[in-house]
C-alpha cells in the first residue's frame, strides 16, 4: 500500500521506483566488467535517477526512508552482495570495501553480536521493564 505523501504528488510510482534500483544495480554489476567500476552508492543511485527524471536527493532519500522502506533493506543488501562480488573480482579496494560493508551494510567483526537500534519509546519500555524487574528482585 503506498503512503501517502504531503502536499506535491509524488515524483515516482513505487513499480516505478523498484524499477529504477533494479537498473541501477544491473547497471554496477555491468560495470564490474570494465576497467574501472562504479561502487554502489546511494548518492550514485540518486545521480543514476537524475538522468532519467529530474529530482533531488533529498526526494531519492525519501522515498527509500519513508515510502518504501522494504526497498531501502534490499538495497543495502543487493550493495553488499555487489560489493564483496567486485571486490573478489579486484575491482575495488578491499580496505574500503570493509569500512562500507560496516558503515553502509550494518556487517560486522562479531557475528554474534547483535546490534538492535530502537526508538526512544521502545527504550523507555525496556527501561522500565528492567526497573520493575529489579524492584521485584529486591523485595525477595
């Protein structure tokens, strides 16, 4: 179901937009077989868009964070796939590559380690769960 947006009508169907990262990532997966690759980056989707259909970045951004946050998760997932494939195939800097796998794609050093990122109100939830918790311990 498509969110509705305030004030201008949106620039992109969402069948449009899925569409545009589908062709973005076929497009860097088609550059690994060059000479120099491009990396997949937001701001280079945002560029790859641009020349389709003027919009700004901040509208790109939107419509991954707001309208169609599912497709913000693919895309994360599709760049680290793309990444460790153009790496493997010496198309870009292993170091650099492991800094963006961190940074963009939320991999890390520990896998058993969960990282959980929470909104203020689900923390104010666990918070006073935990008191609870304690305050019963203590009165046993």
């Amino acid at each position: 179901m498509e969110k509705k947006s305030r004030g201008r009508p949106r620039l992109f169907t969402n069948e449009q937009f899925e569409q545009y990262v589908y062709d973005y990532f076929e497009y860097i997966y088609n550059s690994q077989s060059e000479e120099i690759a491009d990396i997949p980056t937001f701001y280079g989707f945002f560029r790859f868009v641009k020349e389709k259909k003027p919009c700004s970045y901040r509208t790109i951004r939107t419509y991954f964070d707001e309208f169609l946050p599912d497709i913000k998760k693919d895309f994360e997932n599709t760049r680290s796939d793309l990444l460790v494939r153009g790496t493997s195939l010496g198309k870009y800097q292993p170091t650099i590559v492991i800094f963006a796998l961190k940074n963009w794609c939320s991999w890390s050093d520990r896998p058993n380690e969960t990282t959980v990122i929470i909104d203020d109100t689900t923390r104010n939830e666990v918070v006073t769960l935990v008191d609870n918790i304690r305050k019963q311990n203590n009165k046993g």
